[in-house]
C-alpha cells in the first residue's frame, strides 16, 4: 500500500505518456504548425522611430518572378538600395551605407545622371579588409602600387604577403616625399599610389592633393586611409583622391564595441568596386551596423573632447624631463604642422612621444600599470590608451632613428586624472618632474 503522498511509480515495462492532449480540447481546434511560421511578421501600423531598427536578414522576398529578375539586375549593377539577398544590403546597411558615403564623401561632385552624394560606400569586417578589398579591387597580377613607408603595420604585411603571391608589387616611399620625387617612382604598371597622412606612428603628413593629382596624371588611381582624420577632420576627395579606406572601428563607433571598415569611392568606381565586394560575399551584420549609427550620432562631440584633452597632454609632455618632442601635427613645432594647418580642420586623440635615448629598457615602467591608459592596439574609442611602438621591420626607406617611441590615445577621462597617472609612470621610470 503507498500513502496518499507517496509518488506512483510506473511499472518498469510502462512508459508514461510524454505529451497527453487534455480531452477537453478536440485537436481540430489547435493551430496548424504552419502558423507558428506565420504569425508575428506584418505589422500594419507605421511607427516612426529616432533610430533606425535593426533589421537581421538572410532571405529578402519578392512578390513575383518579375520582381526577383529586376533586383537581380540592379544589384549587379549596384544600384543603391537594390538587394536579393541579405549579403547584398537590409535596411539597416543600406542605412550605414549611404551615412558613411555622405560624410566621407564631402565635397565629391555627383555624376549628372545619378542622384546621391557622389560616392559610394561598401561596408566590410574590418580596417584592414578595407585596405585589402581596395587594393584587390584595382590591382592585378602584374601591377605596381606605391606605399608611403609610414603605412599601418597590417598594411605593409598585407603588401608583403597576400599582394606579393597575387603578383601585385609593393614600392615603399618616404612619406614626405613631393610630386615630382614620386613621378620619379611611376612606373607604366602603377595603377595605385596609396596615401595615410598622418602616418602611423610617426605622423608625417602628406601633400594629398599634389600626390593624388601627379597619380591622375600618370594613369593611377590614389587612395588614402584616413583614419585619423575621418570623417570629421579631412575630406579626401576635397583633395582629388579617388578612393578612401576608413577603419569604422574607430571613432565612428567610438566605443570599443565593434569592428568594422568601409571602402568610399567616387560614382564612377563604385560599379567595380560592388563587383569585388559581391564576389567575395563580403558584408557585415545589422547589429554591428547598428551600433556604427549609433556611435556617429555622437561623433563630432565625443572628437572635439578627445582633441581637447589630446593636445593639453601633448603639451604637458612637451614639458617633461625624457621627453624629446611631441609628434602631434597640431603642436606649432611639428615639422608638419603648416601643411596640417593647410589642410586639416582639427585633430584626434592619437598621437606620438618620443624619449630620450638610452630610456629603451625602462619604457615598460611607463606603460604597465597604469590606471587610466589601457595597453592595446585599438584606437578611436573613449578609453586611453598606450603602447610602445616597434618599428624594427616596418620602416624601410626612411628606418627610424629616433629614441623610444611611445603611442597614445587620449581618452573621454578626466585630463587631471590622465596627467596624473602619465607621472606616475615617469616617476616609475625614475624620471621626476622638473
């Protein structure tokens, strides 16, 4: 006999019924699985939104046959907004796409027979992807690019590696170099003359409109990464350059949350450029797209505080006991500052230092431990940042042959709080203040 409380265990040859339907409810009356795949997908009601939705995509669905042959069409034409797939562009994309080709592409003139800014931009997974998918985009096995010897690391190893075993030859210039010494280095192969003014972590800047109209004239085409200076701060193709690789990643997302680049070229490009982009399948999520159109919503804020705060630590440094110079173009004793003055409208939160020879063994002390800069590569967002620089290998026709080189990226913290943990690390260092 079991109590009242005690469990019914089922034989062990019986097994219980998983999923009994009650018998108050005939099964005619439960919903077909095949509403479980309908329900919930049209909304009738038009709400307007401040942002826009973030729309997750693969399939994109037509209403006839007809319909699919016109967007196959225009999408291999790149036609904007045109789409049969979630690879080729949702709302939320497209959305990016055309912010990113207004901003970057300020002071393109639009093709008469087409409506828009006059660029266009494809969004990719990263910086570096940009700088590949540029690259790739318009040159082939054969080919000669020139590259400023100052270009991001990734870039030259991207030159050095993929580009080289696809044929396509690298020539590293100095960065500060006129027209007339690069129409020197032309060859008839040059379809590329890249640019990146200010050079990473040196921060030379480049004659843009002299060196991009001496590449028109020989043929080529000129691209710059303007990471530095986008969106709000330089304009490339104010300055006659043909196509822009701009590492979304920072400070138009701005808040170290997201990876993400963008390739901007000029109307009459752009139909190459979406052929490169559609064979490789190359795209990004809603969601990260999302968060680049949220992060540019703050943008021209977030870089005035960041330029703000930047050159009042630059300065400060300036000051300082084991520092030699300050590698900021806005700093009046930048051996670049006048051609920055000519064609820059601010600056960033990234920039330069250069110690005294014979600091090499205790930059460590600067950099480990501090409380308000983080150790990283990344720049762009509202955190500080520091690292030393290694240029052994990445510079090889101007080498370095300065002191130690340190890189920082100012941050949205507090300047007192920034200045005082930068001492700290000098006092590390066994350098006091004067």
């Amino acid at each position: 006999m079991t109590s009242p409380e005690s469990p019914v265990i089922p034989p062990a040859n019986r097994m219980p019924a998983m999923h009994p339907t009650p018998r108050s409810t005939p099964r005619s009356s439960m919903p077909s699985t095949t509403r479980y795949s309908e329900v919930g997908r049209r909304i009738d009601a038009l709400v307007r939104t401040a942002n826009v939705p973030v729309v997750r995509a693969s399939s994109v669905l037509f209403e006839s046959l007809a319909a699919v042959d016109l967007a196959l069409e225009d999408t291999a034409r790149g036609v904007r907004h045109a789409t049969t797939y979630g690879t080729c562009g949702v709302p939320t994309t497209m959305a990016l796409m055309d912010a990113v080709a207004e901003l970057e592409g300020w002071g393109a003139a639009p093709a008469l027979d087409r409506k828009g800014p006059g660029t266009r931009a494809a969004l990719v997974p990263s910086g570096l992807a940009a700088i590949a998918l540029a690259v790739l985009t318009f040159a082939a096995s054969g080919d000669h690019v020139l590259m400023p010897d100052s270009i991001y690391g990734p870039g030259r190893a991207l030159a050095q590696g993929q580009l080289a075993r696809a044929g396509i030859e690298a020539t590293f210039y100095d960065p500060r170099i006129d027209p007339a010494g690069l129409a020197q280095l032309m060859r008839p192969r040059t379809r590329i003359v890249y640019l990146e003014s200010p050079g990473s972590y040196t921060f030379e800047i480049q004659d843009v409109a002299g060196l991009a109209a001496m590449a028109r004239e020989h043929g080529a085409l000129s691209m710059i990464d303007n990471a530095w200076g986008s969106p709000l701060h330089f304009h490339p193709f104010e300055h006659g350059v043909d196509v822009s690789i701009v590492p979304l990643t920072k400070y138009w997302g701005g808040h170290a949350d997201v990876l993400m680049g963008a390739v901007v070229v000029t109307d009459e490009l752009w139909p190459t450029l979406w052929r490169t982009v559609r064979g490789l399948g190359l795209c990004v999520s809603s969601d990260d797209a999302w968060l680049v159109l949220r992060g540019l919503r703050t943008l021209p804020q977030r870089v005035a505080q960041h330029e703000v705060s930047a050159i009042a630590v630059a300065q400060w440094l300036q000051r300082h006991d084991g520092v030699v110079r300050v590698l900021h173009p806005a700093l009046p004793d930048h051996p670049d500052h006048a051609l920055w003055r000519r064609d820059f409208s601010g600056s960033c939160g990234l920039f330069s230092v250069e110690l005294e020879r014979g600091l090499e063994s205790r930059v460590a002390a600067l950099v480990e431990g501090r409380r308000h800069f983080g150790i990283g590569y990344s720049w762009g967002g509202f955190e500080s940042l520091i690292m030393p620089a290694r240029l052994q290998g990445l510079r090889t026709t101007k080498p370095w042959d300065g002191g130690p080189l340190v890189r920082l990226h100012v941050g949205l913290e507090s300047v007192a709080d920034l200045l005082e943990d930068l001492e700290q690390g000098f006092q590390a260092m066994g350098i006091a203040p004067r």
